[in-house]
C-alpha cells in the first residue's frame, strides 16, 4: 500500500477516534450536569419542619449520637412487635426508644450518615436501630392509654417522613411498612385528638412525592459515578458523601463514562412516568419495565411488577394518614 496512503488513513483513524472520544466525554459530562442539577434542586427543597414539641438543633445533632448508644444484649424486635421478645427489648430499651422518637423534633433536617447514604442504607446499623426503635414506638402504644400516646405518634409519623426525605428506592419500602405500622396503631387514638391535626397535615405535606422519591436516585448516581465527574462538577454537589472509589484505570474510568448517560435517562424518564396521574401511570411502567428488559439499564435487575409496586404501596401510605386527618374534628 502506498506510505501516503497509510499515513492518511493513520490520520482519518486517529480523528475518528478523537471525534469519539470527544462524543463521549460531552455525553458523560452533559449526564453528569443532569443528575447534579437534579441533586441541587431536590437539596435545595426546604422540608416542611412542624413538630409536636420543636426543640434547637438539626436532625442529624440530634439523632446521631442516640443511634450510636452501646446497647446490650444486641436488640431485636422481629417481624411482630407484639411479640414476647420485643416486649422484653421494650422493656429494656424503651427509654432510649422514646428519646430517638423525639429526634423528629429537630428544628432543621440535615442528612445522617448510615440513615440518609441511599443503597447503603438499608443494611446500615444506623438504620437498623432506626427501625428498631420506632418499633418499640408502636409497641409502647399498646401499653399506654389513647390520651398519653398522641406525642409518640406524631413523632412516629414524623420520624418515619424524615427517614423517608432524601432517600432513595432502596428505602422506601421499610419506611411504607413503619408508616402502615403507626397507622394501624395510631388511627383510634388520634381520632379524638383535634390539636394536632394541623401538624399531622404538615407530615403529610412533607413526605416526598412519588417524583421525588425516584428523583432522589440521583444522589445515588452522583455517588456512584463521581470519578467520571470534573473538579468543576464536583465543587456543586451539595451534601453528598462521595465514597472513595479506587478506579482500575483509564479502562474503567471509561466504562463508567460510557454508562452515565443511559443510567441518568432511564431515571429521568422514570421520573417522568411517576409525575403522571395513575390512571396514566400504570400503562407506561409497564412499557418502562418492558423496555428495561430488552437491553442494559439500572433497572434491568428490578423483578417484575416491582416499580407497579412501589407506586401501590405510596398511593396506600397517602390514603392512610388522609383517612387518619379526615377523620379527625
């Protein structure tokens, strides 16, 4: 082949893969700002703050250092809190279950480390002690009488709905579940509680939309994706701890790169679909979840019906504290 010949396609070869490399990193980079940008706006969202008894201090000043107690014998509740061995814990621990309940309190929402890391968070032992001691919450309802147990639920209640602001999906179905929990146990004693209907409303007005709750995936994403981010996009990241990720090298970084847009789509379309009413939102999950399974996603490795179920399990924890309020004089 003629040298000139060679060096020219050498020459169109090495444009062509600059010109690509320089799609790819406008693609990432573009992706990156989307996910940041929807990081800023939901860490910019003031969380409606009403609470039984407000005292100073922020959620995490308060919260913290009562999820970090040594306590002994390691506790457990299990799945029945009227069991007899969460009465036994209740026992031992429902001083300091009270004292967390109170955390709800707090003038000023700040994320806690364990509670607010997203996909961490579910097999965190600050959330598990979380968990445990609004159970002992609900547990302790049973042994008081309707009139001394308001205070407990609208802690439960509000203590639940900060758990729930600025996480993501990975959490939403343990918050459902404590939310039904103080529902059940709650309703009769709240019916005949008219001074606190207004800050149960405000609970209520503060517990994340369907949107947001998908929409606070993207914290998730930043984190996991924040070695492909500038210095320049990095510097607006509000309040996210960023894990230390040791990258392979280029390759990696690439891969990484390669994926941000995809993942920050699909989630951005999501979001879109969970905005919708449910009459409109149901056919398009089920498109949503459909497409997921023809190629590679985020969601790809959701079971089946899983994003339906998410939705179901809002629209029934909405209805519960609704019914709760209307019910009330």
């Amino acid at each position: 082949m003629n040298r000139k010949v060679v060096v020219a396609l050498g020459i169109v070869g090495v444009a062509m893969l600059g010109g690509a490399s320089m799609a790819y990193s406008h693609r990432a980079s573009r992706a990156a700002d989307h996910a940041i940008a929807r990081v800023v706006a939901l860490d910019l969202r003031p969380p409606v703050r009403q609470a039984f008894k407000p005292v100073p201090g922020t959620l995490r000043t308060l919260l913290e250092p009562k999820l970090q107690r040594d306590l002994k014998p390691e506790p457990g509740c299990g799945a029945d809190v009227e069991g007899a061995a969460c009465h036994t814990a209740w026992e031992n621990d429902r001083v300091w279950a009270l004292d967390v309940l109170q955390a709800s309190r707090a003038e000023k929402w700040v994320r806690v480390p364990g509670i607010h890391d997203h996909s961490a968070a579910v097999a965190s032992r600050a959330m598990g002690r979380l968990e445990y001691a609004l159970q002992l919450g609900a547990h302790e309802l049973g042994q008081r009488s309707p009139e001394t147990g308001v205070e407990i639920c609208v802690d439960g209640f509000a203590l639940v709905r900060d758990v729930a602001l600025g996480n993501g999906l990975s959490a939403e179905r343990d918050a459902a579940a404590l939310h039904a929990l103080y529902a059940k146990r709650c309703g009769p004693i709240l019916a005949t509680a008219p001074q606190v209907k207004e800050l149960l409303a405000a609970v209520q007005q503060g517990w994340p939309s369907v949107g947001e709750w998908v929409g606070y995936e993207m914290f998730d994403v930043v984190q996991r994706f924040h070695p492909v981010l500038s210095p320049t996009q990095l510097a607006r990241v509000p309040s996210v701890p960023l894990p230390l990720v040791s990258m392979g090298g280029v390759f990696d970084r690439w891969k990484l790169g390669n994926a941000l847009p995809l993942v920050v789509s699909t989630y951005e379309r999501f979001e879109q679909v969970a905005r919708l009413s449910p009459d409109k939102r149901d056919g398009e999950l089920e498109k949503l979840e459909a497409g997921l399974r023809q190629g590679w996603g985020p969601l790809r490795e959701v079971p089946q019906g899983e994003l339906t179920g998410f939705f179901a399990r809002e629209d029934a924890r909405r209805d519960e504290l609704k019914r709760i309020i209307d019910a009330m004089p």
